[in-house]
C-alpha cells in the first residue's frame, strides 16, 4: 500500500517547530490544521517497498530538504495562527 513519506517526516519536524512559537494554540484542530496545509504546499513523497523508504530516508537527512519542509511548516503556522478555526 502507497505511503506519502512526507507526512512522516511533517509529523517528525511539527514538534520542535511548534516550540518555536510559545504563544502558538496546540490543540489538536489547529495542530491538524497546520500539519494539512504544509502537506498541500509540499511534494508528496510516496513508497511502497523498503528501499524506496531507504532512499527517502537518506534524502531527508539533507540541510537543505528539512529547510525546505520547516519553511513551509513555519508558513502554515502563520497561516493558522492569524485565522485559527476556534475561538482563541
């Protein structure tokens, strides 16, 4: 079955950047919410066998891929932090 890698990478790197903005809501819609928007603006990386999840493990080691996918995390808190879909 199809995985989108991706999403388990967005999943890893979410945490330490939602450190990154302490006055940040952290529920689970607005948590959701973020992770959905970066997963749009990303390219999907999907696997179906070990060594291509090998080989998308090697690339994400990479400075300037967990860059690129923390920048569009970082935009999507923006996002959902100006106009969260709850009262704050």
């Amino acid at each position: 079955m199809p995985k989108n890698y991706m999403e388990y990478i967005v999943d890893n790197l979410l945490p330490n950047t939602l450190n990154e903005y302490p006055f940040l809501c952290t529920c689970h819609m607005c948590k959701d919410d973020i992770k959905a928007i970066a997963l749009n603006n990303l390219k999907p990386m999907y696997v179906v066998t070990s060594d291509g999840e090998s080989y998308l493990k090697a690339k994400s080691l990479d400075r300037q891929f967990i860059s690129d996918v923390v920048k569009e995390i970082a935009k999507a808190i923006e996002i959902v932090s100006t106009k969260p879909r709850h009262d704050v």
